[in-house]
C-alpha cells in the first residue's frame, strides 16, 4: 500500500470535511452548504461508504485529497504532506512524489526546526533563553506546540546534521540555513547562531522558514540586528505566508473573524490566552496575496498594529490591499501605544474590550484626519475633503462608498454633489486586481437540458440498483441516452457487463448483477484508462474524456444516493420505466423532426425513392411513439 492508499484507508473523508464544514446526515450519506461557492439550499453530499464528495450546485467533487486541495488551495504533495501526519503516516522519503526539488527543501526545514526545538529544551546553553521565554509568560506547552527552538553558537553543527542526513551544502543554502562563505569560497557557515527560534509555517502547517531573535545574553554585541529572517526561497515567499494562519484558519472560518497583528510573539500570546483568530503580517504591510489567502475563510479582518509612525504606514499599505477585494476592515486601538502581547499579558480583558470594540476603517481615518482640523475654517474642511476623497477612492465596494461620502457630506457641510463631483476627478493609483470571482453555481455555467438530466438519473439508478441493468440494457439504446459524458459512460457500462459475460461463460444473472456496483465497475474503468486499451468499441472516448467519465461516476453515484434512497423495490421499477419511456420520447421527436427536414429537402430534389423509404421510417417511428403512449 503507497502512501496515498494507506491514507485513504485511515482517514474518513466525513471527519476531514468537518473540520471545515457541519455535515448534516441525509439518508445514508451527508449534505451541507457548499464551500465551494455561495448557495441557500443544501447541495453538497459526501458519501462515508464510497470515500467522495460531490456538490450538485457547481459541480465540484472527488476524493479526500481533491476537497483539501480545493479548500486550502494547495497541490496535491502539499495535500499529501498535510493528511499525511492526521492518519498517522510516516512519508517514505525516497517515495517518488516527494523527491522533487521543493520537497527536499520541506524536508530539510522540517528536520533544522526538530533540531532547534530538541536543543533549546535539553541544551545547557539555551538556559538562559528557556528564562527568557518563561518571563515572557510562555509556557512549557506554548514551546512545544509552535516548536519554538534554540540555534546554538556554531558554525557548522546544523550542516553537519543534515549533510549526513543525505543533503548537500547547496541544498542547505537554497533553504536558506546556511550562508557561503567569502573568505573559502565551496565552504558554507550557519545562518543562524545563539538565536531564538520562530518557525515560520505556510498555511498547510509546513515549516518554510524562520524568524530569529538573538539570545538576550548576546543582545548587546549583536550587529547582524535583534531580529533576522530566513532570505526567500524556493519555499518561501514573505508575502505569501502568515504566521499562525495554518493554526487559526479554521477558528477564522468559525468565528468569521480575523484578526492581523505585526509580531510572532503577538500572535503566540494570543493564542496562548485562547484567541485563537489571530495571525501576524510578520512586520510588513499586507499583501495582496496575503488578503487573499484570508479571503478563504472570512471577509471580516481586524488590524492591531502598533499605531507609530511605521506601524501607521503598514497599516495604511494592508488596508489598501484590503478594501480593493472588498474586505470588511477594522482597527483595533490599544491604550497607551502598547502592543497586543503586552496588552494580553496584562489584562487579556482590555485585550477582548479593544478587538469588541474596534473601529470600522473609514471610522478610524475620519477620527485620525479630522483630529487635526478646525472644522469652523474653510480651508480646513477642503484639506480634510482632500485627504479623506483618496481613501473613498480605496473602497471596492461602491455601496460602501457611496455611504461614506455621505458622512463625509455631513461632517464638512458640504453639498454631496460637489464631493462626488470632485471624487470622480481624482485619479489615484491603480487598484490591485480583485479577488477572482467566485466558482459559479453549474446552472448557471451550463444549464443542462431536462433530457440530459433524465440521463444521468437513469444510469445513477443503475449504479444504486444493479438489479436493473438488464432490462435498461435491453429498453434503451445509446443514442437515446443525452449528452456525450453521459453516452460514454453507458457504453462503458455495457461492455463492463458484457466483459463480466465474456470472462466467466455466461454466469447466472444473480452472480453477474453481484459484480456490476459502483467500485467494481469504477476499478475496471480505471483500469481501461491506464492500459489506453486499443480494442475499444467504436465511438469510446479515451484519455481525459476517459477521466471524465470517473468525474461523472462520482456524481452519479451520489446523484442515486440522494434521490433514491428511500425508494422501495416497486417505486425503482417504475421510476425507470418512466425515464426509459421520456428518454425514448425524446429520441422519437428529434429523429422524426430530422427525417421530415431531410423529405422536406428530397422532394424539392425530385428524389421520390429516397421520399418513400423516409416515409416508411417515419410511419416506423410514429408506430412507436404510439406504443409508448403518454
């Protein structure tokens, strides 16, 4: 069993999704609202008995991987390094999959923070700095929970380790732990030495890199600066990463709240006194990506930025990113210039009282700009006008704005006309490129016809009752079936049955139905697609059509789940007798209406042979169109 398979086996892909969703039970599977995109009414099922998902508004689906790579918008060894450690699998190193560059790197990072962890808890010279922390008002759980470490005061003991570890100087370098050296050129040297150590996480949980704050004992010689950060690298992009979002992201998601400080310590504080919401920015402004990876879970954000000069512009850089993709932004004022894990260490109530009471961001600047302003002196109410216009500009929202610049009407006393007027002749600087929109429910991407949907509901009844395969096989041909994916699947399932026949000399119908189920029809379709096999019937579409055939199976089976489950014996026959009879209807009136189009054209040709035989393939179909009545 490979890695993939063994995870499979031990998670259960109902758990994984509640850790991101409430499932509600619906007859033998689960619904709830899709994550993927915006709906009222429940249409996204999971199935604990086959493993998948499938959401019957935008048409999303698959296996546990596909919703973790869908919902933290990562890749699949990312997925894999992240369900991996949840189902209690060790990934085998030389396994394949893993050997690419990126992930060599992935593994070195995670080996220097186990390393950094282990020396700052059992070293001697780390002593002082476990004091530190401890007055610092960490806990021995803290520590241990975001793997704080200890880089010791060598040059080499970390290349060392991972050299005989199988990495080479050069890949150490690329992680960005060690630093060539000037004076030897081939040789490398530590990048870190007597450091605190603050592993830096992407969202998936996966150590890229570090912050490193010097020991308090060396504090005053230090020249290199009391903080240093791991430099980009292949792993690695600041303005991609926040620290603490793949702690909190879930709690963001249920509390629909984040809330974004500047600091490590910030946030370890926070989340050590229970708000678990928070993440930090790491000292530099938003990003857009940044904004976008919050977007994820919540529109609403909250910033606790040290209110100083630089921690002004930061915040004034974040909130731009912010209210181009329509974020809901306030500002949260601490007393007395202090920092959030001062402010929590000393009374997390005043911590909670300031986030409760933290101010909408037009709010915030209203407050900020006119503090220094005489409203009384004209020109003072336009140099507010001027300052407050550029930042109405900022707002993505247009209802948003248009609300503001009422206030703002109010609070100068000037006619609204004359702002809006002088708001569409600023032009500010560009606006970062929007969020990208939204996966469209699949009515409105493609709405499928009645008879397509009939389709698919008659071949879901025979992946839910294989007991009918038979008589459907027998009453419906595939031309009569609607829509291609549709027609492949069929075909696929005919010569699946046919196949059962052919191998085992006509076995009895009992032991031929026994085999045609979902899973055992799903592993011989995978297998057609992976052998490419040549001797496929006419008409079979191979390769990516193929793969959407095992798309479509997830949906259909599912599809019959949710539609069928409660049907007694009776109900299911005459449910597909009524399908069979609307899809052959269909069929009938499509032909005759061609036939009649093509006589139409033959008469005009003088063609009275080619008149007659349509005539009598027409009088054929009418004949059957009257069997099946109404």
């Amino acid at each position: 069993m490979d890695n993939v398979e063994e995870i499979k086996a031990k998670l259960d892909i109902v758990d994984v999704i509640r850790e991101y969703i409430s499932l509600k039970p619906a007859g033998i599977n689960f619904r709830a609202l899709c994550p993927f995109h915006r709906e009222k009414s429940p249409s996204f099922m999971v199935s604990p008995e086959k493993q998948i998902f499938h959401c019957f508004g935008c048409g999303q689906g698959g296996d546990v991987f596909t919703f973790v790579q869908e919902i933290e918008g990562i890749n699949f060894v990312e997925a894999l390094r992240m369900l991996a450690p949840k189902a209690g699998v060790t990934l085998k190193r030389q396994d394949p999959k893993l050997s690419s560059q990126r992930n060599r790197l992935l593994d070195i990072m995670e080996i220097a923070q186990e390393y950094y962890h282990q020396q700052l808890l059992e070293s001697q010279e780390a002593t002082e700095v476990r004091k530190y922390l401890a007055d610092r008002g960490l806990t021995k759980e803290t520590i241990t929970e975001w793997k704080i470490g200890y880089s010791p005061d060598s040059w080499d003991d970390l290349t060392n380790l991972l050299n005989k570890k199988g990495y080479s100087d050069n890949e150490i370098f690329l992680a960005g732990l060690s630093i060539k050296s000037d004076k030897s050129p081939g040789r490398f040297y530590n990048r870190f030495r007597s450091r605190i150590m603050f592993p830096i996480n992407d969202y998936s949980g996966a150590p890229v890199a570090f912050s490193a704050r010097i020991s308090p004992a060396k504090e005053a010689d230090e020249q290199m600066g009391k903080y240093i950060n791991s430099p980009a690298t292949m792993v690695y992009d600041k303005s991609r990463i926040l620290f603490g979002l793949d702690r909190a992201k879930l709690v963001i998601k249920n509390e629909d709240l984040a809330v974004i400080t500047e600091g490590q310590m910030d946030v370890i504080t926070a989340h050590q006194h229970g708000f678990k919401n928070v993440v930090a920015s790491s000292g530099t402004a938003l990003t857009g990506d940044q904004i976008l990876l919050l977007k994820r879970y919540t529109n609403n954000i909250s910033l606790a930025f040290d209110m100083d000069k630089a921690g002004q512009l930061a915040a004034d850089r974040g909130i731009k990113e912010a209210m181009a993709h329509e974020m809901n932004i306030k500002v949260i004022v601490l007393e007395d210039g202090k920092d959030p894990d001062e402010c929590i260490r000393e009374a997390k109530e005043k911590w909670q009282v300031a986030v409760d009471n933290s101010k909408h961001i037009m709010q915030y600047y209203f407050d900020k700009i006119f503090a220094g302003f005489d409203l009384e002196k004209i020109e003072d109410r336009r140099e507010a006008a001027k300052k407050v216009l550029p930042i109405l500009m900022k707002l993505g929202n247009k209802i948003e704005q248009d609300f503001w610049l009422k206030k703002l009407s109010e609070k100068i006393e000037i006619d609204e006309r004359v702002l809006r007027e002088t708001l569409e002749n600023i032009k500010g600087p560009k606006s970062p490129a929007p969020a990208k929109k939204e996966r469209q429910s699949e009515p409105e991407r493609e709405r499928r016809s009645r008879e397509e949907m009939l389709s698919e509901l008659l071949l879901a009844l025979i992946l839910k009752f294989p007991d009918l395969i038979d008589y459907i096989i027998n009453h419906i041909q595939i031309d009569q079936i609607i829509g291609q994916d549709n027609k492949n699947v069929y075909r696929s399932l005919i010569m699946y049955y046919n196949s059962i026949i052919d191998s085992q000399g006509s076995p009895d119908n009992e032991t031929r139905i026994s085999q045609v189920n979902y899973l055992q029809f799903k592993n011989w379709l995978e297998n057609q697609i992976s052998t490419q096999a040549p001797q496929v019937a006419e008409g079979q579409i191979k390769g990516a059509n193929n793969n959407n055939q095992l798309k479509l199976l997830d949906r259909l089976v599912l599809l019959g789940d949710k539609d069928f489950y409660s049907l007694e014996v009776g109900e299911v026959k005459n449910e597909t007798i009524k399908i069979i009879a609307w899809l052959k209807k269909y069929y009938l009136i499509h032909r005759m209406k061609e036939i009649e189009k093509i006589i139409a054209e033959s008469e005009k040709e003088g063609d009275k042979d080619r008149v007659e035989e349509l005539m009598q393939e027409l009088k054929v179909l009418s004949d059957e169109m009257r069997e099946i009545g109404d």
